[in-house]
C-alpha cells in the first residue's frame, strides 16, 4: 500500500476507535444513572459461547451457543424491557462465577437470579433442582414427588427443558429413572460434558 493511501486510511480508523470508546461510555454511562434494564455478555466456555443477560435483580438468562439470538433478546424486550445492552461491567460477577465453575474452581453458584421468565409450575421445578447439589443427580420422578406432584415426571421435563437459567439452575443433574440422560434445551451432549465436569456418575444410554 502507497503512502498516500496510508494517510488516508488512518482518520478513518482513528473514527472508528473514537466511536467503539464513545460506544463503551455510553454503555457504562447507561449502567451508572440505571437506564439499562438488562445487560447481556458473552461468554466463552468449554460448552461454547453462551450469552448472559443480567438485570437489577439478577441473572436472568443464558443462552447456548446455537439459540438464535435475535429470538433470545426478542424475548427479553417483549417480557422484560426494550432497554438492552452490551455491558461487561453489569455481568461481571457473572461471568467470573461461570469461568471459576468450567475451572474446577467452583461447586456452587452465588449470583443472584431473575426469575420473572420462569412461570409458577416450573419456579417449583427448579427451585427443587436448583438443590441438588454438585456431583449428584436426581430423576424427573423425584423433582416430581418433591414438588407434590408425583405424577407429573412429563411435565417436571417440559419445565426443565423452557430453563431459563440453565448451568446456574442446573437442570443438568436431572435424568431419567434407571440413570439414562434423558433431553437437555442445550443438547444431550452439553449435558454429559457438564455432569462429567461435575465427577458425577453416568450410566451409558
């Protein structure tokens, strides 16, 4: 490339760092004067990318890589607000738990969650799963009995697999009667690979 070319490539680019810096003020600017309901990262994982979204409340979404985002923050705008954006800063707590738990470093998660996106009959579902502790498993009948509802091991699956939260709510440890996988929203593979991170004990299917 000519010099001349050079020179004039250059405040182009410059412009272009100037408004990725304004972007991240405005961003962080959003979160310290509380116009941002809802802050979503992504982040890298052994599983793939998974998009958080953070609230004032609290962590009220992971995504798989895989989902469609655009249908993921459709679905936040319509139920929770239209005020979205990328921050770093807001899903930093996030972030660090989920990297220490992929790490080996972490048996239990201690963010707090959002849970308007999960409806009354799943709430039960998962506050049951959500304490099954690390390296155990439990079975769609159990969560089931747990609730009251002995019946209901269908259902108690249908309300696993719409998990908003999965990994922090860990649907994961949830299987079939006689040790078999069973579904996972995120795919039977993601399943085995995080209850194998966890050391627990798998039957093959």
């Amino acid at each position: 490339m000519k010099t001349n070319d050079m020179k004039r490539l250059a405040p182009a680019s410059d412009a272009a760092s100037r408004s990725r810096q304004a972007a991240a003020r405005l961003r962080e600017l959003a979160v310290d004067r509380h116009l941002l309901d809802v802050a979503i990262a992504t982040v890298d994982s052994p599983i793939g990318d998974l998009l958080i979204a953070v609230t004032e409340r609290g962590l009220v979404r992971v995504a798989f890589q895989g989902e469609d985002r655009d249908d993921v923050l459709e679905e936040l705008s319509r139920r929770l607000s239209p005020r979205i954006l990328e921050s770093a800063r807001a899903s930093d707590e996030v972030r660090r738990e989920l990297d220490q738990y992929f790490a080996g470093e972490r048996t239990r998660f201690d963010v707090t969650v959002d849970r308007r996106l999960i409806g009354d009959f799943a709430r039960k579902v998962l506050d049951a799963t959500a304490r099954v502790p690390f390296g155990r498993t439990t079975t769609y009948g159990e969560v089931a009995t747990k609730i009251g509802s002995p019946r209901a091991a269908r259902a108690v699956g249908n309300a696993l697999g719409s998990n908003p939260i999965p990994i922090v709510i860990p649907c994961h440890r949830v299987l079939r009667s006689g040790g078999a996988l069973g579904g996972y929203g995120g795919g039977v593979d993601r399943k085995q690979r995080l209850l194998r991170l966890e050391g627990a004990i798998l039957t093959s299917e």
